[in-house]
C-alpha cells in the first residue's frame, strides 16, 4: 500500500525509531474483530485506519467495541463524513481493491 511505503520512506529519513504493524484485508470482508484483537495486544501509541468508506467506518466501530479505541488514539487516512470519524486529516482519495490499517509503537 502506498501510504505504508510511504510512512516508512518519512520514517528513516527523519531517524524515527517506531515499528510498523500492517494488515491487509477484503474489502468483503466485515468481522475485523480478530485483526483489531491482535492489533490492541500488540499495545499501539497510534492506530492508522485507512480504509475507505464502508470498511472505514467498520473499522473505527469494531475498534471501539473491542475497546482499541479511544484508549489508543486513531488517526483516519481522509475526511470521512460527518458522525463517522474521530479526527480528521486530508488526504486524496483513491478506490482501492483492499483496504488496511496499520499501528504504530516505538
């Protein structure tokens, strides 16, 4: 994924010392509550959602329901609509095949 690639281009050329945890999904698919588990015992400082539209939204509700959130801050990849994100960051937007999220911890 782009943004991943990218993050980690930012990353080493600023000497930011943080891992990357990235999981790439269908965008069929819609119980993300084992991903999300994995992710919150991973114990993140960040939590990058950056589906788009619907796997957005599924993301940021089952991060809430499984209490990932808003323990760990989560930053959503684009302006998402109104009553659907809890921050927002501009980014353009782009149709992808698959959607993904990745955490971060130093």
């Amino acid at each position: 994924m782009g943004l991943v690639e990218e993050t980690k281009k930012q990353f080493a050329s600023m000497n930011v010392k943080a891992e990357l945890k990235t999981i790439i999904f269908d965008r069929a698919v819609v119980d993300l509550t084992p991903q999300l588990l994995e992710i919150k015992n991973w114990k993140p400082d960040l939590f990058i959602n950056v589906g788009i539209g619907t796997p957005m939204y599924l993301i940021g509700k089952q991060a809430y329901d499984v209490g990932l959130i808003p323990a760990t801050p989560m930053l959503i990849s684009y302006d998402a609509p109104p009553g659907r994100s809890t921050g927002r960051t501009s980014a353009r937007r782009a149709r992808m095949p698959r959607s993904s999220f990745t955490t971060t911890r130093p």
